[in-house]
C-alpha cells in the first residue's frame, strides 16, 4: 500500500510540475483578473458571474484534460479518482497566488 501511495504522489508531482509557468498562459491571466479560480476538487471554476463565454469554455476546456490526466493517474495507480482530484485539488488551492481566487469546501470563493 504505501507503494501505491508512493506512485501516486509523484504522478501528481509530475502532473502539477509540468505545468507551464504561471505567467505564460490564459489561465493564469483568467485567474489575475479574478474570473477563474481553483476549486478543492481539482477543476477550475468560474469564479466572476458576468464572466466571459470564452472564460467559460476555457474552464470546460482545461477541467477535460484536467480530469483525463486525473483518469490516468487513478488507473494506472488503481485509486478512486475522488481521491485523486482531491489531492491535486489541494496542492493547486497551495499555489495560488495573491490576488486569485480559490473555493473553499464550502464552495464559497476566497481572494488569497
């Protein structure tokens, strides 16, 4: 078991690692002006009501591969997939910058 636990620790680690950098992407440009943020389950959320159709197929777009990686990962590791956005939830909620926000469990959004 805590082999398992092993792998699946350094496939979030690659996972969230191998992100690229913060600055260089839409995302990150999003989440500055406050229209997304990060959720606890490891999906991007809509954080600005009047947020753009665009901002909104962005979010649809990144949680798709978002969840196929988690897919991946919960597979080949053979763990609930709860498990694993939960897990990557967390660590993304840790990364955020001041600024952006978050959701917190009780999905009330949070500026960090």
């Amino acid at each position: 078991m805590p082999h398992r636990l092993i792998a699946i620790l350094a496939a979030i680690v690659a996972l969230i690692t191998l992100t690229p950098p913060l600055s260089a992407n839409p995302l990150s440009q999003a989440k500055s002006a406050g229209i997304l943020g990060e959720k606890p389950n490891g999906y991007v959320g809509v954080v600005a009501p009047n947020a753009p159709p665009s901002a909104r197929q962005m979010a649809k777009r990144i949680n798709q591969k978002r969840r196929a990686k988690y897919q991946e990962i919960s597979r080949r590791n053979g763990a609930p997939l709860s498990s694993i956005e939960a897990m990557v939830g967390k660590k993304l909620q840790g990364r955020v910058q001041p600024g952006e926000f978050y959701m917190t469990p009780s999905g009330s959004w949070v500026k960090r």
